[in-house]
C-alpha cells in the first residue's frame, strides 16, 4: 500500500515512466515463457527424432518423423538435407549412376542455411531481453531523476530544508529506479540462460550436420 501510495503521489513524468517500465516487465516476463517453452519442446523433439533417425535403415524412413516432430530443430535440418538430396536424384542428368549426389558440398550447404534458420527460429524475440535489461534501468534512472528534481523545486518554493519535507517525494522518485531494476534483473539473467541454451542447440545442430553428412556419402556418392 506504501508504494501505490506513493505512486499516486507522483508526477506525470514519474507515473508515465513507471507505466513504460511495467510494459516492459510485462513483456518480458511473457517473452520468457514463450521462448523457455520453445526451447524445452525443440530439445525434447530432437532428443526423439535423433533416436528415430539413428535407427532408421532409410532416409526415407525417417521423413515421416521429422514431419512429425515439427518443433525440432534436428527435424529442419533432416528436411533441408534431404530435400536436397532428392532434388538432385530427381534431376541427375542422363546416364548418371542412380541414387547417387553430385554435389556433396550443395548438401553441406543446405545443412547449413538450415542451421541458421532453425537458430533465428530458437533465438526469435531473445534480442528483446537485452534491450530490457540495458534499457530499463537508466528509464528508471530518468523517472527518479525527474522526481528528485521536482523535489528540490519544492523545496525551492516552500524554502523548508527539512529532511521531513524532502524524503517523500526522494522516495516517491527512488521508486522508479527499484521498477527498472526489477525489470532489468530476470530479463538478463534469461538473456544469459537462453544464450547458453542457444549455444547447445548449435552444437547439437552442428553435430547433426556432421552426421548427415557421413551418412549422405556412404549411401549417396
């Protein structure tokens, strides 16, 4: 109650700040969610389509369970490569062996845009934390700036130095700096976990690659 008090007793400048770093609070918070539930479904649809893929005795075999695991990151990269290496079987030139790749490296590189693509999927609306995190503080800062020195001209008005005629709009500005702060906090440190989750995610996209690589040249050149 202390603090809608004072809320309610601050300026226009103070409450427009305290709404914006709410905002984005809000965001954030629903930004955090969002991509935590992402990454959770994509790790847990890979780890299910890796085991499938490892199994299957064909790549045809397995399409039917990249399409079926549609969050896995894994599952883009098995539909980029082997889209590729059908569209190179279907439009072999004549008189060239069947089944087989001519180009293992146009393989390689599909792997590889569909790297970045499922990357720019895992890591959509990430960007948003860290600007929460750098941002919000200092809007904090300006709100209790602001306050502070309407503060002071208070006191300019009245002439009261007293402490007891400082400390309630001090402490109605300080206000705005705990809100960007507890907006800052969690953003960051999510910023930094989905940073790490991010760099798995890579890894084990770079290991498929790798995999699916091995594979296509024993079976396909």
């Amino acid at each position: 109650m202390q603090l809608w008090g004072a809320f309610e007793h601050a300026g226009w400048v103070g409450k427009l700040v305290f709404a914006i770093l709410l905002l984005f609070s809000v965001a954030s918070w629903s930004t955090m969610i969002a991509v935590e539930l992402r990454f959770r479904r994509s790790f847990a649809a890979s780890r299910s389509f890796l085991d499938i893929f490892r199994r299957g005795k064909r790549l045809a075999d397995v399409q039917s369970a990249a399409d079926q695991n549609k969050y896995s990151a894994l599952a883009g990269l098995f539909r980029a490569g082997f889209a590729e290496i059908d569209a190179q079987i279907k439009h072999a030139s004549p008189g060239a062996p069947p089944n087989t790749v001519k180009s293992l490296d146009a393989v390689e590189r599909a792997l590889y845009r569909a790297i970045r693509v499922e990357s720019t999927r895992l890591q959509r609306n990430v960007p948003f934390l860290a600007t929460t995190a750098s941002a919000t503080p200092f809007i904090g800062l300006f709100g209790t700036v602001w306050g502070i020195m309407d503060a002071f001209r208070e006191i300019g008005m009245t002439g009261s130095t007293s402490i007891v005629a400082v400390a309630p709009g001090i402490s109605e500005a300080l206000i705005n700096t705990a809100a960007g702060l507890f907006a800052a906090i969690p953003a960051l440190l999510a910023y930094n976990r989905f940073s790490h989750l991010l760099r798995l995610a890579r890894g084990e996209m770079e290991e498929f690659n790798l995999e699916f690589l091995n594979l296509t040249e024993r079976n396909f050149t």
